[in-house]
C-alpha cells in the first residue's frame, strides 16, 4: 500500500503547527525560570507558582508525546523514509527534553538538570527544523 503523499504532509504541517503553538503558550512560563535562574533569584521563586509552572510543563510534555505517537504511525513517502525517521528520532529526543525539564523542576529547581534539558531541545529543535525543511522540499519536488 502506498503512502498519501498529501495526507502525510497535511499531518506534518499539523503537528509542526501544534508543536509550536504549544511552545509559545509554555515559553512565557520558561522565560521566568530562566531568568530567575540567570539573576540567581530562585530562592526567591514562589513555590506555588513554581508547581502551576510544573503542571503546565506536564501538559506540555503529555502534548508532544501524543504528537510522537502521531508521527509513530504516519506512513511515510519513500522519497521522504530516511528524513522521516530523522524527524522521529529528534522529536523523540525533544519530548524527552522536555520531560527532563519538567521533572527538574520539583521539588526544587535543579539549575544542572533544567540547563540541560534545555540544551537537549535546543538541539532537537534545529533538527528538527532542518528535517521539516528537507521532507517540505522533498515533497515539493
């Protein structure tokens, strides 16, 4: 059976989209930690509010792993099989970046953690992006 080569890029682009809409309704939340990291005023980080970020974080984490699940079953084009699984294997280590993060934020912020899970999605993501790249014009041709 062959691959619907639009069905396939629609669910792409849809998980792209969703990937980065849920990235700007959690960077807000990400942005205070930083900077209370950064200023070195975790100590004075509202625990409460620290447990509101956590559960965002949790969402955010359950989200993309949902996403991860998506790309999982997708049949891909065989024009685009190798820059699939590129696709796969990096979204899989955002979400686990992601994950990271989030658990390194209770009990307390643990900054060697959260400065890692960081760095774990900052490199997923342009792999991410690359890879888009590489399928969109891939699947233009």
């Amino acid at each position: 059976m062959r691959s619907n080569t639009g069905f396939y890029a629609r669910e792409i682009n849809e998980i792209v989209q969703n990937t980065e809409k849920m990235g700007e309704r959690l960077h807000p939340s990400y942005e205070e930690i930083r900077t209370a990291l950064d200023e070195k005023k975790m100590a004075d980080f509202d625990q409460e509010h620290l447990s509101e970020i956590h559960e965002l974080f949790k969402e955010g984490t359950q989200f993309y792993q949902l996403n991860l699940e998506k790309i999982g079953m997708l049949k891909a084009p065989a024009k685009v099989m190798g820059n699939h699984k590129s696709f796969q294997k990096a979204y899989t280590q955002y979400v686990a970046g992601c994950q990271e993060m989030t658990d390194s934020l209770l009990p307390e912020v643990n900054e060697e953690a959260f400065n890692a899970a960081e760095k774990k999605q900052d490199a997923a993501t342009d792999i991410i992006y690359k890879t888009i790249q590489k399928i969109t014009n891939l699947l233009l041709k």
